[in-house]
C-alpha cells in the first residue's frame, strides 16, 4: 500500500530533523585532546598559567587557549581565574583524577610503541627528613625500570638545596618550600615538639630548644609558636642535621621541632599538656632546574615523584 504523498514528505521530513539532532549531538561531546590535558595538569600542579607555561613549553597565552578549548569541550568552567592563581572548581577536582590518569596511559603506551632505553645521569636532593619515609618507595618503584640512569643523591637542609636547583647544580629536589615559585606543591607535612620523658625539659623555664640553621622554617615555625604563648626560650643547641636535632633531645639538651615523618618513636611527642602550642606544617614541593628540562630521565624521575606523592595524600 502506498501512502499519500503529502504523510510520506512528512515522514521524512521527521527522520531528517532526527538525524541532524543526533548528529549535533554527537559533534557536541568532543574528543579530549591530549595537550589540552598537559596544560590544565600543568596549571593546577604550578598553580598559575605563568608558572605552568614553562613545563609544556608553551607560551602564557597559548595555555589560556588550550584550557578554554577544554572547558568548551566538556560544557563547564574548570578554573576560576583570579589575579594571581587559580581557584579549583568541583568540576576540576572532579576532571583532574581522569586527567592524570590518562596522561599517564599516554606517556605508557608511547613508551611501550617506541621507547628506548632510559639512560642518563640525575642529580637529586632531598633533606634528611624526607629520605627514608618518602624518597625510599619512590626510589624502589623508578630503579627497576630505569636501571641505566645513574642517580647522584644528596642530602642537605632545603634552605641549601633549592638555591643548588636554581643554579641548575641539581636537577630535582623534594624539598620544603616558602615560595610558591620554588615547585610543585605536593603535600603538606605536620611539625612536632618532641621531648625526652627521661628529661621533661619541658617543664624548664626558659624553654632549652634545639634549632636549624637561621634560615630554617622548623626554627621560624618554633619560635613564631613560642612567641605566639608568651613563653621564654633559650636557644641551647644548633644543628643543621636531623641526627644533631634528635642527639639534643635525647641527652637531655633541649626539646626540639621535627617534621612528624622523622620523629623517632622513642621520643615523646609534645603538645597542650607539656604547655607548647601548634605548629604550622611545612609545604613540601618538587623543585626542578631549568636546566634540566631537557631531559627525559629527569622528566620520568620527576612525573613519578608527583604521581606517588599526590596519590598517597589525596582523601
């Protein structure tokens, strides 16, 4: 049976607005690109567009493009622009796991297509601090994989090492930072008092402390805290080592401020109760030289340390 002639333009009529919905649809959700991905990490790692268009190696401006041509693509705004840095919006918190998570399949799969063997030298600097607790895992997982790239490690205050980055003397250093241009903020570190038992130097007044060097943020943070309680202190004892910091307490010195990852346990942590006030914790930063941007090993080195430590810190 056919049908009129006039329901049969009809119909078709229909299925040709049907089509082109569907086919605009479509052509709305598009592809994510992989630099638009590199640059919005970028961004959100560094904090600011300034500080992000070094390490894609692009210009100010053409970051701004790239993270405009995302939010376009997924329909929502990513970072609210504010004079200095950029603020996180739910919808990048919620972007920035996929992102990370895709620039590392990317970065595996190249390397599985037409990677080479990793060699190369890197000079890496962390206090003694953070050694053990966070250098040591990234250390264990880069080694076995990279066995070629010789590492050079040195281990010295932050205060030493991230003038030592800037010359490019070093190329990668965990370190604690002051300034927001000294790296990528990676996590943030609590401060402790810790004290003998044996001794209660706590009880002494004035309070015997145990200092860094007069550049340090521990001894900066100690005194600001004791300044802040209205509490007398004598400086008896200055360090620039972690074994030097935790000698003095354990003779019975003085008491003094460690970062809580390289608290002894045999030491007693103080707090209230011992009449000592909070500290304020350390931001701890992956600081590399422009020096090193070159190379693909210190790349590798650097991506690891970033991947691990923002993991193992997000909640």
């Amino acid at each position: 049976m056919r049908w009129p002639q006039d329901l049969e333009k009809r119909i078709i009529k229909v299925i040709a607005i049907r089509f082109t919905n569907n086919w605009l649809s479509k052509m709305a959700y598009q592809d994510l690109q992989v630099d638009w991905l590199k640059c919005f990490v970028a961004v959100v790692d560094a904090g600011s567009l300034s500080a992000a268009a070094p390490e894609v190696h692009r210009s100010q401006s053409a970051v701004s493009m790239q993270l405009k041509k995302l939010e376009s693509a997924l329909g929502c705004q990513l970072l609210i622009r504010g004079p200095r840095q950029h603020q996180l919006t739910p919808q990048e918190q919620k972007l920035l796991g996929y992102a990370r998570r895709m620039l590392d399949l990317h970065a595996e799969t190249r390397a599985a297509f037409h990677g080479n063997e990793l060699t190369g030298r890197i000079r890496l600097g962390v206090p003694d601090d953070y050694a053990a607790k966070y250098l040591t895992p990234v250390l264990k997982r880069f080694a076995p994989h990279h066995g070629s790239v010789e590492i050079e490690l040195i281990c010295e205050q932050s205060t030493s090492l991230i003038p030592r980055v800037k010359r490019g003397d070093l190329d990668l250093a965990l370190v604690s930072r002051e300034n927001s241009r000294h790296g990528t903020l990676l996590f943030y570190e609590p401060m402790v008092w810790v004290g003998s038992s044996q001794f209660q130097i706590w009880r002494r007044d004035p309070l015997p402390i145990a200092v860094y060097e007069s550049t340090s943020l521990a001894k900066r943070s100690a005194i600001n805290s004791l300044a802040l309680q209205g509490r007398r202190y004598r400086v008896v004892y200055n360090s620039s080592s972690l074994a030097g910091q935790i000698a003095a307490v354990e003779s019975g010195l003085s008491v003094a401020v460690l970062t809580q990852c390289s608290a002894p346990s045999h030491l007693e942590i103080l707090g209230s109760d011992h009449g000592l006030g909070p500290l304020e914790p350390m931001e701890v930063s992956v600081y590399r030289s422009q020096a090193s941007r070159s190379s693909e090993a210190v790349d590798r080195l650097y991506q690891l340390m970033v991947r691990t430590f923002r993991t193992a810190t997000t909640p």
